[in-house]
C-alpha cells in the first residue's frame, strides 16, 4: 500500500470508526475494513479484563468460513498465553510464525488449530493502558516488515481510541439501568426485559415463568435500624436472588421492598425452585432474620400481556405475604 | 483530495479528538490545532440549542488570547442572525467580508465589533444532524479559497463527530444520575456529592447541612390509590423540594420514600427554615394531604455516612413523633 493510501485510510477509519460509541458497531466497521486495511487475511480484536486476568474475544476469523464470527464469551487466560501477556504489559508488537520452532509453543498451537501461519499481536492502548489487542493473522507464512508493523500500530492507536471511547459509553449506561442499592436491573430496565422475554416467549412457544418477591417486614427493619440496615437487607435479597438464578434468568429490583426475577423457558416448578433456594440463601445470608414472600406466574393462555403476567404473580406474592411470609405460592391461573 | 500534510493533520486532530469524551477536553484539544490548521486567527465554536432557536458559544479563541465557556457561554438569537441560521439549516457554508458591501449587516457589524475582517461559518454536522456552528476568522481581508473551505469542511467532521460522541456520553452520564420518576439527581448522584462537600466543609470550615426527607404515609397512598397515586406525592414532594431550596443546595430523591437535600454552608436553623418552605408547599400542593418527617443534621468535620446517619435518626423520631414535622439533631 502506498504511503499516501495509507494516510487516507486511517483517516478515513478514523472517521468511521469515532462515528459511533456502540461497540457492536465499532468492532464490526473495523472488522468490515481489516483485511484491505493491513493486506492480511484478518485482523481479529480482544479486549483486556485485567480484573479477571483474561482476553475477552470480540471477533474472530474462521479459516473454512472465510468470514469473521463476533464470539460469546471466549475467554483466553492470560496465563495459558505468557506471550500474549508481554505484548500487554510491555505494550509491543510480536510476531509469531507456525513455521518458527523457537516462537511461543501455546500461540502456535493456536494458530495451528485454526489453519493460519502468521500472527502479528500489537496491543490496543488507550490513555496510557492496554485495554486489548489486535491479532493480524495470515493464512500465509509471512513476515510482517518494519513499515507493516508501524502501519499497524497506528491503526491500533486509531481502533483503541474508538473500542475504548465505546466502552466507557456502555459503563453509563448500564449504570443508568442499574438500581442504586444493589445494582440489580431497575424497574424501568424490567418492563423492557419482561416484554421482550413475552413476546420471545410467544414467538418461540417456549415457556415464560416470573417471580415476584417482596421482602418480608423491611418496614419494621427500617424502624429499627435505620435505612442503612435496610439497605443491607435489600443487598442480602439482592445477592440471593443473583446467586440462585439459573444461567439466562433476569433478576430485578422493582423498588421498595420488591423484587421480581424473569425466567425464560421455566416451568412453575422450575420456577418454585429458584425460589425456594433463594429464601434458603437469604436465610443463610442474613443469619435467620430475612425471609421474603413470592409468587409465581405463568405465561400462557390466560396471561398474555406483560402487565397481566405481572399482576398475577404479584397477587399471588400477596396471599403467600398474608399467609404469614417466608414462603412462595404459585398463582392457580 | 488534501494534500498529504493537510491529510495528516487531520489523522492527527481526529486522533487528537477521540483521545476524550468530555465535552471541555474534547473542545480544548480543538482549540489548540484549528485556528492554526486554517491558517486563520480566531475560532468559535457554538452549539444549536433548537427549541430556543440560539446558538450558544461554547468556545472561543482569539489573538493567542482564548477563553473556555463551556457552561454559560453567549447566546445569539438566531433570528437575528438569518445568514447563520441558513448555515445550520442549509448545512452549507459561508463567508462573510466586511470590505463587501452586499454580505449581511448585522454579520458584518459583529465582526468588525470583535475585530475581524473575514469571516467563514461552518455547520457541524453529525449523523446528518447540524448540532452547532464553526466559525473561521481573520484580521486580514481574505477571501478563503474552495481549497480552503474543503479541508475546514473535513476539520469540521471531526470536530462534529467528537463533539457529538461528547454529548451522547454526557446525556447517558445524567441519566444515570438521575431518579427517573421525579427528575431529581438520585442516590447514586447523592452519594457523590455529599462526599464532596462533607470534605470541602471540612477544608473550609464552612459548615454543610443535610436534611433527610421521608414522605409520611407513602404505603398507605400506594395501598389506597396505586403506583400511580404513589407516584404523583412523590412528584409532588420533589416539586415542593425543588421551589423551596436556596439556590446551590441540592435536592435528590434516594429511593423509595426518601429524599434529602444537601444545604452547603447552612447551620441547623437555615436548614429548618428550608423544610418548613417545603413542608408548606407541600401541604399546598396537596391541599393538605400530603406532609413528610425531616431530619436535619449539620457538619464541620466528620464523615458523610456518619452526617446521614444522623439526619436519618432525626427524621425517624420526627416520624415516630407523628409525622409532618422536622426535627434538628
């Protein structure tokens, strides 16, 4: 690629790439230009959690599908990858080649395994730190030259600005969907969910179960200890609901002393049991003083608005409250 | 096509540019690379307040001498300004001479007060929208050449789009600062701001009072009348919070029944009297239905948690005396 090409390429990713603040939409612009970009066959981008010590993929080439797949959580531990993690650390470029007995063994197996040759890592760095890294990767046994690699890293300054600027966007506005207390989904978040999982539910035919559970005496919690004691009871609800959900279930903070937990292809039973360890779970948290009442709803026939879905589950949180507490009834409808 | 100098400088100003999603740092990188990269001597930038039909200075630099007016930076009245107007709406732009006679007057009086002869408007354009306005100045009676208008066109996509990434994030920023039923800054916001000033208090030791605010009977309104009964005392109560605070405190609303408002600089006595105000407004608000337990607590030096903490206990007693009242710790 000419000089003068390459200027007006990066300009032109640039212009692209800060063109919107959706990571979706950023890493798939990128991934759309990558290849007339760099000349390889690809260039696939990770992100770096260094909480969790891993590599979260954002995209990844398929040799036998010629295309570019955005994967669900693929993780790579860093320290399966002792290469990878000095391209992040020392923020430089390396190259690995299959063809190369003294590169990283762990890289070249990798490659191997997906049928490519040549790999160049660069690190994505934005304001001082390496949030990821860009794999260039070639079908090819090749040499990435001097020029290639400074081509490269500036298009990795250019991408880092824009994955990075994208990110920050989605922290705020998760946030905004977050209650305050126990950053659970709030209820404006939940009337989203609810009717999105109905109207799934009615396109799919699958079952949809809700939950709703009001915690049991926060009032009287209140009164005697305050509204920091009963925020400690909300985040002991909250955290045993988030620790009995089943993988896909959505748990959600209505307000006050009320929760509700959405379940996407649970039956009542399923349902009753997500329940019943959750009201063991708060038991164990709050050494015996908390106990909630819920109650389950089915999505069917009867049901068929959200709204609807909401208010039975909810009259029924109301009978098991009346009943004397600590307990979940399923509604009859 | 820019020439290949022109080309990396916009590279590097786009770069420059996305470096940032704050608006003021975002502006501040601009200013620093526009005016020369137009070789021109003064830029400013406005953004289009639509309702309004304003434009409002956001920056502005002149003669090596700039000033930042992020905040409350000067207005103009579109309708004053028809040439500008065309620019935002047209999407196309502009010179303005003062040695030509058949330019717009009023454009031309503006330059000569600040001291230009020429004058190039921009619109910024993001995603299609005009967000705001770019304008290129000269002391120098200059004709900007079609060369020169093309790259200050490219200038302004980058600086549009950054400035337009900027406020995206600045809007979902509030919105998670903000209690979505009443408007008020929420818990989270609170939390924040009562850190800052418990520790600004005690830097200055100017005092900083809070007063914890929980609305009487709440269940008992949601038991009779609904969520929507429940929602409407609570819009009330934030309304009668939000006319009876002095200017500077901060009401926010922290979930649930409760709100608090944080009075820098008030003593005990100026907390109540604003708790009062709001206790009236409340009651006339609600024709007598409605009232709320205050508390109100008042710190030089200590901690935010313990301030609340006692604010909170004062507005339980005040509860357990009955409600519609305020107690001071």
């Amino acid at each position: 690629m000419a000089p003068q090409n390459r200027l007006q390429a990066l300009f032109d990713l640039s212009r692209t790439l800060s063109s919107s603040l959706e990571l979706t939409e950023v890493v798939g612009r990128f991934t759309d230009q990558a290849a007339g970009l760099t000349g390889a066959t690809a260039a696939d981008l990770s992100s770096h959690d260094p909480e969790r010590d891993v590599l979260v993929q954002l995209t990844e080439y398929l040799k036998h599908e010629d295309r570019v797949s955005i994967p669900q959580d693929r993780l790579y531990p860093l320290a399966d990858f002792p290469a990878t993690r000095l391209v992040l650390d020392e923020q430089r470029p390396l190259q690995i080649r299959v063809s190369r007995p003294e590169d990283d063994p762990a890289e070249r197996q990798l490659l191997e395994e997906r049928g490519l040759q040549s790999l160049l890592m660069l690190p994505l760095v934005a304001r001082g730190a390496s949030i990821g890294l860009m794999e260039i990767v070639d079908v090819d046994d090749r040499v990435f030259d001097d020029h290639d690699v400074e081509f490269c890293q500036t298009l990795c300054d250019v991408v880092a600005a824009a994955v990075h600027n994208a990110q920050l966007y989605q922290q705020v506005k998760e946030l905004a969907l977050r209650d305050q207390v126990t950053a659970l989904y709030n209820r404006h978040c939940f009337e989203e969910q609810l009717e999105a999982a109905v109207a799934r539910s009615r396109r799919s035919g699958e079952t949809l179960a809700l939950l709703v559970i009001d915690l049991d005496g926060l009032k009287r919690i209140n009164d005697l200890g305050g509204h920091q004691a009963g925020d400690e009871a909300l985040r002991a609800a909250a955290d045993a609901l988030r620790g009995s959900c089943r993988l896909g279930d959505v748990p959600c903070r209505l307000g006050g002393d009320e929760f509700a937990v959405i379940l996407p292809g649970a039956t009542a039973e399923a349902a009753t049991m997500v329940a019943e360890r959750a009201q063991q779970r708060l038991r164990e948290i709050g050494r015996g003083q908390f106990s909630f009442s819920g109650g389950v709803a089915l999505s069917g026939d009867q049901l068929v608005t959200p709204y609807e879905l909401y208010r039975t589950a909810d009259i029924a949180a109301y009978r098991a409250k009346t009943a004397g507490g600590a307990r979940t009834l399923v509604s009859a409808g | 096509m820019p020439s290949p100098n022109r080309l990396s400088a916009l590279l590097e100003l786009s770069r420059a540019l996305s470096s940032s999603l704050e608006l003021e740092e975002v502006l501040e990188q601009m200013l620093q690379r526009v005016a020369r990269l137009a070789g021109a001597t003064g830029t400013a930038v406005s953004r289009w307040d639509r309702e309004r039909e304003v434009l409002v200075t956001l920056v502005h630099h002149t003669h090596g001498s700039r000033s930042l007016a992020t905040f409350d930076g000067e207005e103009f009245e579109l309708d004053r300004f028809p040439l500008s107007a065309q620019v935002l709406e047209k999407q196309l732009p502009a010179q303005v001479r003062l040695s030509n006679p058949r330019d717009d007057a009023r454009e031309r009086r503006l330059l000569e007060s600040l001291g230009f002869r020429s004058l190039l408007m921009l619109p910024l354009v993001a995603r299609g929208e005009t967000i705001g306005l770019m304008e290129i100045a000269d002391v120098n009676d200059r004709a900007f050449t079609p060369q020169d208008v093309e790259f200050c066109q490219a200038v302004c996509d980058v600086v549009a789009t950054a400035m337009h990434n900027a406020m995206l994030y600045e809007q979902a920023r509030d919105m998670a600062r903000r209690d979505q039923l009443t408007g008020l800054p929420n818990r989270r916001a609170f939390d924040e701001m009562l850190d800052e000033h418990v520790a600004r208090a005690a830097r200055s030791g100017q005092p900083v009072g809070l007063l914890v605010i929980d609305l009487d009977g709440l269940k008992k309104i949601n038991d009779g009348g609904g969520h929507t009964a429940g929602d409407a005392a609570l819009c009330a109560a934030a309304d009668a919070l939000r006319a009876s605070v002095r200017a500077g405190d901060l009401p926010c609303r922290l979930g649930g029944d409760e709100f608090a408002v944080v009075l820098a600089g008030a003593d005990a006595a100026g907390a109540l009297v604003v708790a009062e105000r709001a206790q009236q407004a409340l009651a006339d608000a609600s024709g007598g239905v409605y009232s709320f337990s205050g508390g109100v607590a008042v710190e030089v030096i200590g901690s935010a948690s313990e301030l609340y903490r006692l604010a909170d206990d004062a507005a339980y007693r005040a509860k357990q005396a009955g409600g519609g009242r305020t107690l001071a710790v």
